[in-house]
C-alpha cells in the first residue's frame, strides 16, 4: 500500500521508495527513506497534496510523490 491509501491520522512504516534521481535526493533531504515510521495527517480538498508528519516534523509531498511510497500500515 501506499502513502495514498492511508487514512488521515494512521501510521505506516516506509517499505519502499519508487522514485529515483533528483526526487530521492530531495526525499531523503527531507527525512523520508526505508523503516521510517510516518503519519498521514491531512489530504488537501482536492486530494493533490498530502501533509505527513515524519520524525516530529511535517512535509506536505504531492500526491504523485505519495503515491510512489510504499508503506505498511501499524497500529499506534
């Protein structure tokens, strides 16, 4: 599953990241790489955007970016 398929306010811990080059460069400079625990905290109206929150910090990824982000869901 991915980041998309959770829902606001559930965990999941990052499995994989199907991004490559520039994106995974600026993915990790954020924080987000493998066995990284991270909360879906809000989707926008529209859904085109995704607040996470990762490490007590938050980052609003586009749901493209989210999409690309396998996770597994954990009970918390």
């Amino acid at each position: 599953m991915t980041i998309n398929a959770l829902k606001d306010g559930e965990y999941g811990v990052i499995t994989h990241l199907g991004v490559d080059g520039q994106l995974r460069d600026r993915l990790f400079s954020f924080g987000i790489s493998k066995t990284k625990q991270i909360k879906k905290l809000e989707t926008s109206l529209g859904g085109s955007t995704i607040l996470v929150e990762l490490d007590r910090n938050c980052i609003v990824l586009r749901a493209e970016e989210a999409n690309a982000i396998e996770v597994e869901r954990v009970r918390e």
